[in-house]
C-alpha cells in the first residue's frame, strides 16, 4: 500500500508527499503513486513538486524513477 498526498498547495501550485507501508517497500509502487497523482493534480495546477532530503535515499530514487531535476534546496536559519 502506497499512499500519494498534498501536503502543501496553493491556487496555482502543489508539493506531493508519498507514506509507503514498510512491508510494501522496495516493490516501486511509489513512482507509480506519484506519477498518478501527477495526472491528477496537473488538471487544476500548474507547478507540481516532490520535495525529499538529502538523506532520504528511497525519497530521492522515487524522483530518479520519475525522472525529475532538481530544483533547489530549502535552508533554514537556527
């Protein structure tokens, strides 16, 4: 079981976060989640996002699948 969700949107943008139940891991259903999700949420917005962390390795070989680029990184002031 895989999960694809939007935990931040606004009118025009979304950032999608995918839950992967640990027995299901590593069978890339993920990509295939995500990549639905996509379809979905391309009809009413027109920037889509996948954000991961440099060390979340699985969360970035589910971008690598999909193929896309980075854009950035978020820094924060402590």
């Amino acid at each position: 079981m895989s999960i694809c969700f939007t935990p931040a949107s606004n009118a025009t943008a979304a950032e999608a976060g995918i839950w992967t139940r640990p027995d299901f891991r590593g069978k890339r259903l993920a990509p295939t989640v995500v990549a639905a999700w996509s379809q979905r949420e391309h009809r009413n917005k027109t920037v889509l996002f996948y954000s991961t962390t440099a060390d979340n390795h699985a969360s970035q070989s589910v971008a690598r699948a999909l193929g896309l680029t980075p854009l950035g990184w978020i820094w924060t002031a402590r």
